[in-house]
C-alpha cells in the first residue's frame, strides 16, 4: 500500500457489529461462524473480534450458501477448497514469475557462453603452440576441469592453481 489510509481487503478493521451490519447477519451468528472456523477475524489488543472486508465476503458468501440449502459442514468445505485453490493460484503465478526470470538468466548466460565461443575461436586462430591453452591454468571442480587465466607473465605456460 503506497497511501498510508488506504486499507487493504484482509485488514482487520470492522468490530463484530459493523462486521454483523454489513454481512446481514445477527452477531451471534458471527461468534457461531468464528467458534465453526468458517470465518476467522483478527483480533484486537483487548481480544475482540475485528473483521476484513474479505471476512464481510465470505459471511455475503456463507448466507447465499446457506439460503441455497447448503450446510454448515458443506459450508465449510466448500470455503477451505476456496482458500487452497486461492494458495495455489498465488504458488502458480509465484511460479511462473520465477520461470521468466530464470529464462532471462538463461539467454544472458548462452549470450556470454556464444561471446566466450567466439572469442576462443577468434583466440586459437592467432595463437602459436597447439592447443590455444595458452595463458591459462586448469582448474577443477566436481564435475568439469576449466581453464582460466593464470596470473603472470604473458607467454607463460599453463599450470595448476596454486602451483608457483
């Protein structure tokens, strides 16, 4: 939220009254719904209930249920397949967020693997002495040997890392 007074959907805001008021519905019945789990308010310091305006959605949503003859267990399962499905909608949009991004680390590094191809390529055609090792020393890991530059005099052979 960029404006201090602007209140997002999930801030508990609304006491059990107005809470009650805006969802047409007896407080109660709010108590009722939160002791079943179908709506969980925040609470306050002092432990009083305090609504979100999503909480007011799902009361609207709870009555249109019931009025249609579903209920309460139905209610319930019904709302808690609501909220997982909200959960992995948020994970798949999370997901393919990071997708994209990897897609561009991607072409970066094939952009640097081609320039690197295309300097050693351009490099092996000037060089002297064989195999275009040149300059550069082995170094090892887990799974691959590379060559990299050695620190010293030009022209001199490649080695080890660490050896003097």
């Amino acid at each position: 939220m960029s404006n201090p007074y602007e209140l997002s959907d999930d801030m508990p805001v609304y006491v059990i009254s107005v809470a009650a008021q805006l969802s047409d519905m007896h407080p109660q019945t709010l108590r009722a719904y939160d002791r079943l789990g179908l709506v969980s308010p925040g609470r306050s310091q002092g432990r009083g209930r305090r609504y979100s305006m999503r909480d007011i959605l799902a009361l609207r949503e709870i009555q249109r249920l019931s009025r249609e003859g579903v209920n309460l267990s139905g209610i319930k399962m019904l709302l808690d397949q609501h909220r997982e499905l909200e959960q992995a909608r948020r994970l798949v949009a999370e997901l393919h967020a990071e997708v994209a991004q990897l897609r561009v680390e991607l072409e970066s590094t094939r952009a640097v693997a081609a320039r690197l191809a295309e300097l050693r390529r351009s490099g092996s055609d000037t060089r002297s002495g064989g195999e275009g090792r040149e300059g550069l020393v082995p170094v090892r890991s887990a799974r691959v040997a590379v060559w990299e530059p050695i620190a010293g005099q030009p022209g001199e052979s490649a080695r080890p890392r660490g050896d003097k």
